[in-house]
C-alpha cells in the first residue's frame, strides 16, 4: 500500500468514528426540548388535577375540619415537583 493510501484509508476510519460518534450521541433537540417541557408539565399536572379531584370526593364522602381537596391540590404538587424533578435528571438536566 501507498501512503496515499494510508491516509485515504484513515479519513474514512476517522469519518465513520465520527459518523457512529453523531448517531450514539444526538446533540440537543428543539424538538426534543418541547417534548420534555411538556412531560414535566404533565407530570406536574397530573397529581395535582387527581389530588384535587380526590379531596373533593372525601370532602363530601368524609368531612373533616380540614378542606381535603387543598390538603391533596398541594400533596399533588409536591408529588408532581418530585417526577418532575426526577424526569429532568433523566433528560440530562443532572450531567
């Protein structure tokens, strides 16, 4: 083999390296982004519309001197900011 040869057979090594390397590891999505956002949303908003919906059915099933539906609206934030904090170190917000 040649040296041109060498080197024309090191450019396409080095090319299909970077090549696999692009394919492995995306770069950041737009696209990608907007479909975290909206997961966190959705896990923020999901336990807090159930937590609401359930303390107004023991509101009326078991009254208290509490209002259940608050005590739940906030449990289910709590619980939502929670997923939604575990959602964003598995998107890659804990690098």
């Amino acid at each position: 083999m040649t040296e041109e040869d060498d080197r024309s057979a090191d450019d396409i090594g080095r090319r299909a390296r970077r090549m696999k390397e692009a394919r492995d590891n995306p770069g950041p999505s737009p696209l990608r982004g907007i479909g975290t956002f909206g997961m966190i949303g959705w896990s923020v908003t999901v336990p807090t519309v159930g937590g609401a919906f359930l303390g107004m059915w023991l509101d009326r099933v078991a009254p208290q001197d509490f209002s259940w539906t608050i005590a739940l609206l906030l449990g289910g934030v709590v619980l939502g900011a929670f997923i939604a904090w575990g959602w964003i170190g598995k998107e890659g917000g804990g690098k």
